[in-house]
C-alpha cells in the first residue's frame, strides 16, 4: 500500500485544489503533484504517494536526532520516506529529500510491522527523520499510533514547516520533537530554503504552549550565512523570552553537500563562540554536535556545575542524576530521564526489513 487519499485540502475553481498541510499552500490541477512531490491531485483529490514505504531504516542512538534531555542511550528505529517540503540548497540528507524515483528506493512496512520490529529489536521510540515528517504526515501518524500499543515512543524530526491548521493532529501522536531552526532571518529562509521564518517560529510556540511534547532545537550554522555574533544572539534571545531558560539547543557543524559544496566546513570554534553567546542569554543547556567536543556536548547541572551526563561523540560516560536531580545539589533537570541510561552506545544497525532482489 503506497498510495491513499489523505486530508488537509480544500476544492479551488478550475478543477484545482489547493494543500492545506504546509504553508506553500500548493495549488495542484489533477495529475500535479506538490513541491514535496509526494502530494498531489489524483481525481480532484488530495493523495499521498509514499503511505509504507521508506528509503530505509536503521536503529540509532538517541542522541543522533538529536535529543540530549529524552531517555539517553537509549536505541531508536529510524526511517524516512522521500521529498521534502523545503528545498534547502545545504541539505545534508538530499539523496533522501530530493528522490523522486521511490520504487527504487523504497523499502515497506506497514505501520504495525514498524511496531512489532521496535519491540522485537528493544528500540524505545521511532524517529520520523532523514526528511520531514511533515509531507507523510498520515504515515507517520499511523506508525505513532501503532507503536503506542506497545508503549513505543514517537519522535519527529522536522523543519516544523507545517499550517496551523495541521500542526495539533500532528503533534497529538508526538512523545518528542527536534525542531530545526534553520537560522533567524526571513532573508536565509527565502534565499537557501525557498521557505519562510515565521511559520517555524509558530511552529516552536506552539509545541510549548499548547503540548506535552519533549522537544529540543537544532541550528547548522554556515559560515558567512546564519553564524552572526547579532543573528545568533537575536536568535537566543528570541528562545529565552519565548521559550524559556530550559530548552536544550544545539549548534551543529555544516559540511559541504548538495548545492553548497563551495562553502567551507564549520570551525568548531564557530560552534564555542555560539554556544558562549546563547548561555551569556540565559539558556542553559546548550550543545555543538557534528565535531568532538566532550565538553560542549555534556550536559551540566545550570545549579551547582556538575557534569550530569558525559557525551563522547554519541557515546554516553558519566552519570550523576537520580530520579531525573543533580546527585550533588537535587536540582531537577528538564527532560525524560530514568534513574540509570541505556546502553545502545554510538553504533547504527541498518535494518532490511523486505527482500530486496
């Protein structure tokens, strides 16, 4: 099953519709698929092409997503399917995102065969990843619900690029969320996303506001594009007010890929000197990731100092929290934690879930 009528649509003259899912608000004659390719008008219906079918799955660390504050060391089954409703000139995932031939690419599995494979493999959650979640929306609100029968967590990873009208159904299915807060200026989004700013932000004062879903934020800073001393602290600034003190952000290293390969690669000190800026604005657990940086991605108690969690890339060393508190002081720290971490460590398992001849 890859293909089924989906929501999130309204009938427009001249035999068109128009998506209502994404804030592109694509206006689609039959036949037309969207910007994301995998919506379009079939009959003067809205359909989604890619219902069961994945570009693969592989079972992760965690912290890959990444979550720091949401049960670490802990497997996760990771899949994606294909498109994206973004078109990211920087997309480090773009064999994905950009793929339009996905009986090529595509392994299947029905929301219920995802669920029995989290449980037979001991992964605590699915994470909708490698493109967005977003565009297969109904797929990845099966699968939640499937893996919520066995106590199953669901964690999407997204450019939280969606419509007011579709983010509650969305998120209602979701345990936890990485939101990539691309940059914070309209002028990045327009220029490198062919996206906007505003809809993202939304996006984040929604989940606050109105959800119970863990989430954490991830920037890629690009040299000479988002990595400002002033964008990064308007940024901070902004998550600080808005937000609140105790949202984990990450600042992750760009490397060249798709259609930026002349930009060079982020020095990590570009990633110490954001992470400065942005606890010298009130957050407190802030990360660098995509380099070596034990210190800058161990998480410490904002209290008394202590080193809660030790991070060695993805591998996970020192502990010293009990029910979720700083051993030392008994300052909580936010998050989804258990008394001891798990174990999965740095490796990825690719799974194969079908033959492939």
């Amino acid at each position: 099953m890859s293909v089924i009528e989906v929501g999130f649509w309204h009938e427009l003259d001249q035999n068109k519709i128009q998506c209502d899912l994404c804030p592109r608000y694509c206006k689609l004659a039959d036949g037309q698929r969207g910007l994301c390719f995998v919506r379009g008008n079939e009959g003067g219906r809205m359909h989604l092409y890619t219902y069961g079918r994945s570009s693969g799955f592989c079972i992760d660390p965690v912290e890959k997503k990444p979550l720091n504050h949401y049960l670490p060391g802990t497997p996760v089954l990771s899949f994606g399917t294909a498109g994206c409703n973004l078109t990211c000139k920087f997309c480090q995932n773009w064999d994905m995102s950009k793929a339009r031939e996905m009986d090529r690419l595509a392994d299947t599995a029905s929301p219920e065969q995802l669920a029995k494979y989290c449980k037979t493999h001991k992964c605590r959650s699915v994470a909708f990843t490698y493109n967005d979640p977003v565009i297969f929306h109904e797929y990845a609100e099966d699968v939640a619900i499937a893996c919520h029968e066995y106590q199953i967590n669901s964690i999407a990873v997204s450019a939280g690029y969606i419509t007011d009208i579709a983010r509650p159904r969305f998120f209602e299915h979701m345990d936890a969320a990485n939101i990539d807060l691309k940059a914070f200026s309209e002028r990045f989004y327009k220029k490198l996303c062919g996206a906007s700013l505003t809809p993202v932000l939304d996006t984040l004062l929604y989940i606050h506001i109105e959800t119970s879903v863990w989430f954490e934020i991830t920037t890629l800073l690009i040299p000479d594009e988002n990595d400002s001393n002033e964008e990064i602290d308007a940024m901070t600034q902004w998550i600080y007010n808005n937000l609140g003190p105790s949202i984990p952000l990450h600042f992750s290293a760009f490397h060249p890929d798709w259609k930026m390969k002349n930009k060079d690669r982020t020095p990590a000190s570009t990633l110490t000197r954001a992470r400065d800026i942005a606890m010298k604005n009130g957050l407190r657990y802030v990360y660098t990731g995509n380099v070596h940086d034990t210190s800058g991605s161990s998480t410490y108690c904002h209290n008394c100092g202590l080193r809660l969690i030790e991070r060695n890339w993805y591998q996970l060393g020192e502990w010293h929290l009990k029910s979720g508190c700083c051993e030392n002081c008994g300052e909580p720290l936010p998050g989804r934690f258990e008394d001891s971490h798990g174990c999965w460590g740095a490796h990825r398992q690719p799974l194969y879930l079908q033959d492939r001849n």
